[in-house]
C-alpha cells in the first residue's frame, strides 16, 4: 500500500472555545488574533442597537428583531440566547461561507451553547478553558469589580455548574494566571493535532 493511501484531504474545523464567566476565553481570542492564524473568528448577530464605539461586523452584526426571528423560525442559527431581553446567536451563513473558504472557524459561546452546538455538529472541535483552581478563579471575578459579594456567589456557583460539563468536551484547557501566551500555544496545539487526524472531521450544516 502506498503512503499516499493515508493522506486524507484537509477539512476545515470548527472550534468552539467554552468555559466559565471570568476565565478569559475573550483575551485568550484576541491573543489568538493577534498571531494571524488563518482561522475565521465568528462575529455574534444581535438585534440590539449599537453602542459608542461599536463597529457593525466587527463587534456584533446589528440586525432587526424581525430579521432575528427569520433566521429563527428558518433554522439558520447555529445556537441563540436571549440576553437581557435582547437576542443574541451565529447565523450558519457566516460558518458555512467561512468553511467553505477553507478556513477553520472559531467562536466563543457559554456551556449552553456548546451542548447545543455539539448536538448540531457532532465534529465540531470543543474546547473547554478553565481556570487553575476555585481560587484562582474568584480572584480573577473579584478583580473586575463588576459585582456585589452576592452576585459573585452566584456566579461562582454557576462556574462549579458548568465545570462540571466538561466531560461533555474534547478538550480541556488550563488558562493559568500571568501564562496567557502558553495557554495559546495550547489551542494552537489542538488545532494542528485536529488536522493530522487519520480520520479528519467533517463539519456539515
């Protein structure tokens, strides 16, 4: 048999990057940015309004309710929440054009969103990021200041919630404090693991 018999064909990914609030999957993203890696980097749809500063297509796509609800009730939306009232998903479109250009496509959503993803595309690469230690992690939340003693209670029980649904992943990712760059090199890692695969996933929407 020649070697050329196991040289499968490169198919794009789809890496979906998950985790608790707080354990800096949006910095872990815009390090991943800055190295320029031919990955296409999901934008979010929305049907709220802009605010200062944000540009349409680069922080959110801004669109209206009516369209948001097409998309829905056209199963066009890779998974959807509604957020203080307010709708927010990945419209398929923008996966399968990224795809189809060859490109691996990564997006950031919550747990939720990753089971939901996972049931949609069994192939779909995911990527659980979670902090050292409990510790470790609350001191990361306490440090933006954004929360009453209560509200952090709460939310460090929901990330013991979702910590325990990471056996639903692929993989599994240690973000340490002050080692954000190693933590990069980590998913780098995976992605080229990913396209060495004897049997390469196949990502259909």
């Amino acid at each position: 048999m020649n070697i050329m018999d196991f040289l499968a064909p490169r198919y794009p990914l789809l890496i979906v990057l998950s985790g608790p609030s707080g354990v800096g999957k949006d910095t872990v993203l815009r390090r991943l940015q800055a190295r320029r890696l031919p990955l296409h980097f999901v934008v979010t749809a929305t049907n709220r309004s802009p605010r200062r500063g944000e540009v349409d297509g680069r922080d959110y796509f801004f669109i209206s309710t009516a369209q948001f609800e097409k998309l829905i009730a056209e199963n066009e939306l890779l998974e959807y929440s509604v957020v203080y009232n307010d709708y927010k998903g990945v419209p398929k479109q923008q996966v399968r054009a990224a795809l189809a250009s060859g490109r691996d496509v990564i997006m950031r959503v919550d747990v939720q969103g990753a089971a939901k993803i996972r049931a949609l595309v069994p192939e779909a690469v995911l990527i659980f990021l979670n902090a050292e230690s409990p510790e470790s992690l609350q001191r990361r939340l306490s440090a933006r200041d954004a929360d009453t003693p209560e509200s952090l209670q709460i939310r460090l029980a929901a990330a013991q919630r979702e910590v325990e649904q990471a056996t639903l992943f692929d993989y599994l990712v240690i973000n340490r404090e002050q080692a954000v760059e190693a933590t990069v090199d980590k998913i780098v890692a995976i992605i080229e693991a990913e396209h060495c695969r004897v049997k390469p996933r196949r990502v259909e929407l």
